[in-house]
C-alpha cells in the first residue's frame, strides 16, 4: 500500500477505537473486540488521507486543553459578536450593503494543512464572512481569498486584523 | 416536556418558510443554500422531538440526516464549479 | 416550574431566535452570496444554543451518558462539515450566478481567474 506508514496507522485507529466506543457506551468484551478488528482494518485504509507528518501531534495534553478552551471561550465569543451583527444587519427594514471579495495574508507561522483548514473554517463558521480558496505564492506565504458581507476596511492588512481577530493567533498556538 | 414539542412545531414552521425559497428561487445555487439549511433545521426538530417523547432512534436519524445534507451539498457546489 | 426548565427553554428559545433570523436572512437577502451569509445563522447560534438546552435537560435528569455523546456529536459534525459545503457552495456560485450588488472589490477575478 503506497503512503503507509506505522505511526500513522496506530494514531488512526486509536481515534477510531475511541470513537466506537463513544457510539455503542458498553464495555461488553464482545463489543469491544469487534470495535478494535474493524477501527484497525478501517485505519490501514484511512490513515493515508488523514495524517501525512508527524503523527501524535495532537496527543499532547497541553494542546487538547488549548483546543478546547479556544473552542469554548475564544470562538463562542467571536461568534456571538458576528451573529448579533447579523442579526441586526437581516431585522434592518431596508436591507442594503457593500459585498467584496479580499485577499487578506495569512500568519506566517502557521503552515501545516490542519492549522490553515481551521483557521479558514473558523473564519467561514463566523456569519459574514466565508472563505472562497487559500493559496500560496512563490515566497511561501499562505492567502485567504474572503468574501465579506459589509467591507469596513479596503486595506488587505487591516481587513485581516478585522476578520481574524485573535483567532488565528490561538490556533497558532495550537498547530504549527 | 411540552417545550420541546413546541420547538419542534416551530422548527417545522421555520422548514416551510424555507419551502418556499426552495421552490422560488431564481437559480439553483438559491434553492441549494435553502435545502442545506432545511437539513440543519430538520435535524433541530428530531433532536428536539427525541427528547420529547424519549426514544433516542431519533438521535441516531438526526446525526445521519445532518451528515447526508452536506454531502448532498458540496457534491452540486463542485458540479456548479464545472468541474464534476 | 422548576428553574432547571427555566433554563432549559430560556436557552432553547435563543436558539430558535437565532435559526429564525437566518431563515429570514435566506427570504430576505437579495442574491445567493448573501444567503450563505445569512444560512450560517442557522448553523452556529441555532444548533450550539439547541443541543446546548438539550445537553442541560439530560444532565439534570439523568438519562443515560450516551445521549449526551450523540448529542456532542452531532453538534462537532455540523460544526465540522458546515463550512466545507458553505465554501463549496460559494465556489460554485461564484462561477455562475451574477451577484445583485456588485461587490465594490473583487480581488479573486484579478488573481486567478480558474
């Protein structure tokens, strides 16, 4: 099998083992055995697609408490703040507004595909704001192309700090 | 509880409204946004209602109705995209 | 009523509010662009304050632990896949329907155009 590699299919399938048990909630022995025969043969199939560098990355403890707490106080916040805007921008009586397409730059720091495919959901999850492509020019810097509701702010760094907000600056801390 | 029965009837009202685009829409990037939200919605309304009356089968239905909407949905964006 | 229900459709109500403006941003909104906008509605503050009323009910009650899990997950799965068929969607409009208001800065047309 092209692209296989040990640690990467042990990482899979121990996610996938927590997941079935998570599903079924039983410790029966029967159960448990058929949830470790088919999470091993489901990972030597999946874990080409899932991880391709190192592969317990995400094992730490340091950064599942990261991502959690970015998940729960970080992003719930930006959220709230979006959606209240968005609110007020669909009960408005006329609705009128200025739609654009931007390419903001993304953070230097922040290279591997699982850090930019967060950063770009997170902006496309906040109401506002989605994220059309992500691409790279010669020099290795990352580009988000954004479609923005109401454009504040034409200058491409500046609408950057505007739509990002400290988000991408904890999931710096979070992925490489 | 009574309340989830009601925030069940108002998710199916909120699916009607959304009938409606559905079948008005000028084009069909239109009337795909409205069914990708009446998935999400009707998803809401077998949670809500799986509480009600307390058979979790519902749950179970709701995860595969939300995950089936996507698909559904990013499969008519790529066709869209000419590249399908 | 006990204040646990109180909460309960306290918080529940907020969710439905919210799913609400987004069905009424999707009547709403004069062209496709600002529709997906607006859908999002739904998907964040709809279904995080839903399954959130929901996770309280259970809790207080003492259904089993299971419940609580297929309702995380349900919550992390349209939270995960949300936005890739949002931006999926947008790609594709992008090429074929003509936006309403014209946007007042297009930098995707002048960069790569395919």
């Amino acid at each position: 099998m092209k692209g296989f590699r040990f640690t990467a299919w042990l990482s899979t399938a121990i996610v996938c083992f927590l997941f079935w048990m998570l599903l079924t909630w039983s410790v029966a022995p029967r159960e448990l055995l058929w949830g470790g025969l088919v999470s091993v043969v489901v990972a030597a199939f999946a874990c080409r697609f899932f991880i391709h560098s190192s592969a317990f990355y995400l094992y730490n403890p340091v950064r599942l408490i990261l991502l959690v707490f970015y998940c729960v106080i970080i992003f719930f916040w930006e959220i709230i703040k979006a959606n209240v805007s968005m609110a007020k921008l669909v009960l408005s009586p006329k609705i009128s507004y200025k739609p654009g397409i931007l390419r903001i730059p993304g953070s230097p720091d922040l290279k591997s595909d699982y850090g930019i495919a967060m950063v770009s959901n997170c902006i496309t999850l906040t109401p506002g704001t989605i994220t059309m492509e992500t691409a790279q020019d010669q020099e290795g810097r990352n580009y988000y192309y954004v479609h923005w509701i109401d454009v504040a702010e034409t200058d491409r760094d500046k609408a950057g700090d505007a739509i990002k907000g400290t988000m991408e600056r904890w999931i710096g801390r979070i992925w490489k | 509880m009574t309340v989830f029965l009601i925030g069940a009837i108002v998710c199916i009202i909120l699916d009607l409204l959304l009938l409606y685009r559905v079948f008005r829409g000028p084009t069909a990037a239109d009337r795909i946004c409205a069914m990708d939200a009446l998935d999400l919605v009707t998803a809401l309304a077998l949670v809500l209602y799986s509480l009600h009356t307390g058979r979790t089968i519902y749950l179970d239905i709701a995860l595969v109705v939300a995950l089936l909407g996507f698909v559904s949905t990013v499969f008519v964006g790529r066709y869209l995209e000419r590249r399908l | 009523m006990e204040t646990v229900d109180i909460v309960v459709a306290v918080l529940m109500a907020i969710g439905l509010f919210f799913a609400f403006i987004g069905t009424l941003g999707i009547l709403r909104m004069p062209d496709v662009f600002g529709r997906l906008q607006a859908s999002t509605c739904i998907s964040t503050m709809g279904t995080i304050f839903v399954i959130l009323a929901s996770i309280v009910y259970v809790v207080a009650n003492g259904i089993s632990g299971s419940v609580v899990v297929k309702l995380v997950f349900i919550l992390l799965f349209v939270l995960g896949t949300n936005p890739v068929s949002n931006h999926a969607l947008c790609k594709g409009a992008y090429r074929s329907v003509k936006p309403n208001p014209e946007p007042i800065i297009d930098d995707y047309k002048e960069d790569d155009p395919q």
